[in-house]
C-alpha cells in the first residue's frame, strides 16, 4: 500500500470519527457544576500582576465541568424494566417485545395509541410493513401480545373517528405520565403468572382427555 493511498483512508477515517462526534454532541450537552461566591468574603485576583479587585456588587460565580454529559430526546418512551423481566418470565420472546416496541415509536399522548408517523393508527398491515412480515405473521404476535396483557385492541369512546386501534399497556410503555381515566378500565398491572393449582391441573387433564377421546 503506498503513501497516498495510506493517508487517504487515514484521512476518510478521521473524517468520519470528526462527523460522528460532531453529531454526537448535538444529543449530548456537557454537564457544568455552578459554585457562587459571596463578595464580601471573596476576591479577584490576577495571576500574572497579582492585582486584587475587590467587587462592591454582584457575586463570582465560578463554572466548572463535572465530566458528566446530559442526554436530550426530542421524542422517548418509558419501558418499565421490571415489567420487562416479568412479561420475559411470562413468555415474551424477542420477536414479540420487538414488534411491540416497533409499534410504540409514536405512541399518542393521553390514550397510549400506536400511532403511525402519518398519526393515523396502526394497522395489522402497517405494522406487517414496517417488520418487513406477512400480515398473517404479525397477527399471530398481536394475538401473542393481547393475550399477555400489553395491548388491546378495540374502539376507544372518545374518539370512534379513529376506528379499530391498538393501545399499549402505560404500565409497561407509556408517553408521557397523566392518560385518559378510561384506560384505567381497560390494562391491568403485569404480574407474573402463577403456576395453576392442583385442583386446575386436574380438571385441564380431564378436559384434555375429553377432547382426544
């Protein structure tokens, strides 16, 4: 590999390292420690001439970093972690959580909807296209998910004009904090699953040996 051609790739990759940071600082503002200092018992002084000005009015304030970063969205969800791991002990599989938070990018205010960058709801065609899935695949998943209490699927009485849409359980993924009274009919709190009693395993054995027989 000769000179040239050394320094252009070493060139084309400086370049891409100085874009990324450029863009990376767009997103993430550096954290500052203010500290003010009351005139009365503090001073300026130059280094250099060892000159001390006294201030009659105002305050010094000094400005330091804390080497931390502060991230800022211009659009997030909250996902409870806790709620993650027990809808993962109730069967969740990656496929599903994946669609879910697919569908959640632009979830509605107030109502949890999913909601389509159009902000018309989503459909079970919509979501197929944004998975890159066929329709009957990702009907399956939504059935998935219903089934485990993370999101419903009907009208809501507020806004009919919608038609049919799909809302996310707020006790997993939400937008926001304050939603409308009526989800609170709607979701339950995810809890995990607990294992049927003895009496249940028998009668789901008898009603299993109805149907083979």
């Amino acid at each position: 590999m000769n000179f040239k051609v050394q320094n252009m790739m070493r060139y084309e990759h400086i370049s891409s390292f100085c874009y990324f940071c450029k863009n990376f600082r767009k997103f993430m503002d550096t954290n500052f420690k203010q500290t003010d200092y009351n005139i009365g018992e503090w001073a300026l002084i130059n280094k250099e001439t060892s000159e001390i000005r006294e201030l009659k009015k105002g305050k010094i304030t000094a400005i330091t970093p804390t080497g931390q970063v502060r991230v800022n969205s211009k659009s997030y969800v909250f996902l409870d972690t806790e709620r993650l791991k027990i809808l993962r002990e109730n069967g969740m599989t990656d496929g599903e959580l994946g669609m879910l938070v697919l569908m959640s990018v632009n979830l509605s205010f107030v109502n949890n909807i999913c909601m389509q960058d159009d902000n018309s709801p989503h459909t079970s065609s919509s979501i197929s296209q944004k998975m890159g899935q066929t329709q009957q695949a990702v009907q399956r998943k939504l059935k998935r998910l219903i089934a485990l209490g993370v999101l419903v699927k009907g009208k809501l009485p507020m806004q009919k004009h919608l038609g049919i849409v799909y809302m996310v359980n707020p006790y997993f993924i939400r937008r926001g904090k304050n939603f409308n009274a009526h989800l609170s009919t709607v979701f339950n709190d995810i809890v995990k699953k607990q294992p049927p009693t003895i009496a249940e395993a028998h009668q789901k054995e008898l009603d299993g040996n109805k149907f083979s027989q």
